[in-house]
C-alpha cells in the first residue's frame, strides 16, 4: 500500500494542475468572448453535416466569424439582384481578413461602385476545409436555393493530397481484404515485451489509471487550454524551434496513420481534382450558369525564402504526407489543371497565383489573404466578372414588367429559399 502513495500524489497533483489551467482557460474565453463554460468552444461550433459533406451551421458563430440564418458568411440574401455566387474554402471564407474585408464582401463593393448601383450582390458560400470533392454533388442545390446569374470558383488545391491517399488506401484495402493479417515485427515485438514488463512492475491501480489516460491520449484534444499553449508558443520559442517541432509533429502523424511520404504527388491525384473541377463547370453550364475559375495564390514566389520556411512547415503540418519541397510544385502543377479545364470548358479564368504579390502584405500565412490580398483577389474577379455583370443588367426587367418577359428570368430574381 505504502508504494501506492506516491505514483498517487504525482497524478493528482497532474489532474489538479489540468483542471487549475483548464478552469483558467475557460474563464479567458468566457471574459474575452462570452463562451459558454461548457461544451467545445472552437470551429466546430460552426459546422454541421447534410447529405453532402460539411455544411456551415446557421446562425452559429465562434470568435469573431457568424454565421446568417441562411448558413454561410455575410448578409442575408436579397430579391431583384444580380447574384453572384463565390465557391471555395478557406480563402474564401476568409480567415484573417477584417470583418467584411473577406475577398466576396470586397467583390460586391467594387462591382457596386463601378455599375453606380447596389443590385449587384455577391454570396460567400466558401466553407473552411471544406472538400472541394464534395462540391460536384452539390451543385443542384446551390443552384435551386440561390439562383445565382454568375458563379466565381477559386479552388483549394492542397486538400487532394489526403483525398488522392484515402483514395488510394480504399482501393488497396479492398484488393486486401482477403489477405492473411501480417507477421509481427521486431519493433511490435519490442513492444509488447515492454508492456508486458510495465504491466508487471507498475502496481495495478497506476497501471489500469495509465492505460486509460493513455487511451483518451489525456484528454488533451477536448482541453481548451491545449489552444492557448500552441499559440502561446509559436509567439515565444524562435521560429527555428516552432518549425522544427512541427516537422516532427508532422512526421509522427505519418507514421501513425500508415500514410506515404512523398516528395511530389502521383499524377492520379491531379486526375482526380481534374474530375471534380470538370464536373462543377459543366453542371453549371448546363444550366447556362457563366463561370469564372482562378488559379491558386500563395504567399511564396519561385522558392521559399529562409525567412518563411516557417510558413510553409506550418503549410505542411496540415497536409504532412507531402514533404516540403513538393508544395509549390504542388501547386503548379495544380494550377496548371485549372488552366486546362477553364480552355476545355470554355470558361473565364483569372490567374490569381501570378496576379497576387508574394509575401506578407498581401497573405498572413501560407495561402490565406490579408485585408490587401483580399482586395486584390476581388479586382481580378472584378474585371472578369464586369462584361457578364454588364449584359446580366442589360436584360434585368424594367420596374413593373414581369420577369417571365426577361432573357434570364429564373436567376438572379428570386430570393434564397
């Protein structure tokens, strides 16, 4: 018994230090933002699922993004406008932009001033991490709920380099599923005699109470002051240090999961950001929807310079079965896709990866706008945009006429359902 005490002082001197930070933690968030004690407070709040994939919940909020009734970014939708859907993730959403500085918000401003009018209306449907994958299948409700006259598509390239894995790993599961279990390796050997002679010399009690905070990996994924310690030192350790941590961090990730580490993607992945690209612009034109793409955009130039490997480690941590070296070309190659189905599709597309300067006034990390690369972002959808934007106003119904007599009478006319 007497053996007992002290593994027993130490771990309730550990839950005692967890619950005292955690309750800390807790209270700053409440203070600072009015989160409820309970309950997650983080960007899951923001989501929800449908029978297509993610979905942005309605009028949720978490810090400082909200979310409308209607279930995406900015104002509720308008009746008698010009509507112009934008289609995205996270840089579309906007992350790091000033409220209403986000690239859509910037959009409909712009083409407002220029026609001189405020019927032009621009909804942000850009869904953070949300797989573009999921997109193709969602095209007819989109199209059924807003009616939009214009559709702008900036695509989230990095996401493939799961989706393209996942893909691969089901296709290999399946040609498995009859293949005898393999042998045991020396290291799961080691492995198990280590727990063996753990299990035997550690008293029972410690033993079973280190299984199972083993097992809920302490908890720490639900804790909130897990967030406060992460961002806390990214600002304190030097940015050689982070970067470092964030490689291993990256590393163990792989292995954990059985994923490969590759230096550059196979070209089926490429094929398969191929298909979804292709499938959303020819759903839309079928529906005599114009669409304009954009080329992906990312705070690097050519290379990396020394001073933003940090940014791109950061990039990596994300997506860790892609070595560092394979993400701008990544993205090239990317890029270069969007290029060929905007010609095979005959669709308008704006090369936003060459339009964007590199660095750090126009992005706040890796592939993220500042206010300034948000504006930028929504001058080259604004210039494309205008011609279309011009004839769609053209053929608008004049007041107390009905719009069955217009040229385009099922969009841009009737308000989201």
């Amino acid at each position: 018994m007497a053996r007992l005490i002290l593994p027993a002082r130490i771990l309730l001197c550990v839950v005692l230090a967890l619950i005292t930070l955690e309750g800390l933690a807790r209270l700053d968030d409440h203070v600072r933002e009015g989160a409820p004690w309970f309950g997650p407070f983080d960007t899951s709040l923001l989501f929800s699922r449908d029978e297509f994939g993610a979905a942005l919940r309605p009028n949720s909020h978490f810090s400082r993004w909200k979310i409308n009734g209607s279930g995406y970014r900015g104002p509720e939708p308008r009746t008698g406008t010009i509507r112009i859907i934008c289609l995205g993730s996270s840089e579309t959403f906007g992350i790091a932009e000033d409220e209403n500085r986000e690239y859509p918000r910037q959009l409909e401003d712009q083409l407002n001033q220029r026609f001189g009018t405020r019927s032009i209306e621009v909804i942000n449907l850009g869904v953070p991490g949300g797989l573009f994958h999921e997109l193709p299948a969602r095209i007819p409700q989109i199209v059924a709920r807003y009616h939009p006259d214009l559709v702008t598509i900036y695509p989230s390239p990095a996401q493939y380099i799961l989706l393209g894995i996942l893909a691969q790993q089901a296709m290999f599961n399946r040609s498995q599923a009859s293949t005898p279990p393999p042998k045991s390796t020396l290291r799961s050997r080691i492995q198990g005699t280590l727990y063996r002679w753990v299990k035997r010399w550690m008293p029972a009690e410690t033993f079973a109470a280190w299984r199972y905070l083993r097992g809920l990996r302490f908890g720490l994924d639900s804790l909130r002051i897990t967030g406060k310690i992460d961002g806390l030192a990214a600002r304190v350790f030097p940015p050689g240090v982070v970067a470092q941590w964030r490689d291993w961090s990256a590393d163990l990730e792989v292995r954990r999961q059985g994923w490969p580490l590759m230096d550059r993607l196979p070209e089926e992945t490429f094929d398969l950001f191929r298909h979804d690209l292709t499938g959303i612009v020819e759903s839309l034109e079928e529906r005599k929807i114009p669409v304009v793409l954009a080329t992906h955009a990312v705070r690097f130039g050519e290379s990396v310079a020394p001073d933003e490997r940090n940014e791109l480690v950061e990039w990596r941590s994300i997506y860790p079965p892609l070595k560092e070296g394979g993400f701008l070309d990544m993205n090239r190659r990317f890029d270069q896709v969007i290029d060929e189905v905007a010609h095979d599709e005959g669709a308008k597309v704006v090369d936003g990866a060459r339009a964007v300067p590199p660095g750090p006034r126009y992005f706040s990390d890796f592939v993220h706008f500042t206010n300034q690369g948000a504006e930028k972002m929504a001058s080259l959808f604004a210039e494309a945009l205008a011609p279309l934007v011009e004839e769609s106003l053209r053929n608008r119904p004049e007041p107390g006429r009905s719009p069955e007599n217009a040229k385009n009478p099922a969009r841009g006319l009737s308000p989201a359902n």
